[in-house]
C-alpha cells in the first residue's frame, strides 16, 4: 500500500502553479522596492541628471565636454530631423540641381574664378619646398 490512504488523488494544473507563483514573486519585489511612483520619479531625475559626453555616454559633470543627457537627447533628435529633411529636399530636387549647377560650372565667371584659384594655389605651392618639391634628373630613356 502507499501513501494514498483515503484513496483521492489530488491533481492540480501546472500552469496555475505557475501563473500562482509569478504572481507572488512579482507582488513581492513592488512590495520591496517600494512605491511605484517614487521609484518612477527617481528613475527620471536620475535620467534628468546623467551628463554624457559627445558620443551620448555617461560621463562625471565636471568633464570637459559633458552635458545634461536631456540637452543631448534633444540636440540628436533636431540634427537627425534636419538631416532627413535636407536629404528628402535634396532628392526631390535632384535633376534641378543637378541642373542649375551644370548652368553655373559652363559660365564664363565660375571658370575664370575656377582658374585664379588653381594659380594661386600653384604658385603658392610653388613657394614651399615642402608641398612642391621640385627636381631635374637627366636620365637617358629606357629602351622596350
């Protein structure tokens, strides 16, 4: 004979157990954080608080370049809407520009611009041994 001795087995679900369980486990970690709302409002002043340096990575306050995290937050956000914005123009209009600036490189005033400035950088390369070096070698040609 076993331990059965009134002869009622006693089956219960599993996944109520289970179910039963997390239910417990949950309710007693809010019970031992404390009030939701606090913890709430000390995760956003934490937050509010975090300096980050220019890569958006925590840093101490006292760094050379940090910043408030909300400063930093707000900045990604208008540069990353400003670069969509300018490339979508950019697209939209891409055979006009594309275009006005054909319009503007075949007109007289750009290439005589265009000239002046590639002399005045070679002649004031020319000035610098450094960034031109110029040399005379007398070699007789290689015959093939």
């Amino acid at each position: 004979m076993g331990q059965n001795i009134l002869g009622v087995e006693m089956k219960i679900d599993q996944e109520y157990i289970k179910v039963a369980v997390e239910d417990i486990v949950k309710t007693a970690m809010v019970s031992a954080l404390g009030d939701p709302q606090e913890l709430v409002r000390k995760a956003i002043d934490v937050t509010v608080g975090t300096y980050v340096d220019s890569d958006g990575k925590p840093c101490k306050k006292d760094s050379y370049r940090s910043i408030p995290y909300m400063r930093w937050l707000a900045k990604e956000a208008v540069e990353k809407c400003v670069r969509e914005s300018v490339s979508e123009l950019l697209e939209a209009n891409k055979e006009l520009l594309k275009a006005e600036v054909l319009h503007q490189i075949r007109t007289k005033k750009f290439g005589e611009k265009m000239v002046g400035a590639f002399y005045g950088v070679v002649l004031q390369s020319a000035q610098s041994k450094y960034k031109m070096p110029i040399s005379v070698n007398f070699e007789e040609p290689k015959e093939e």
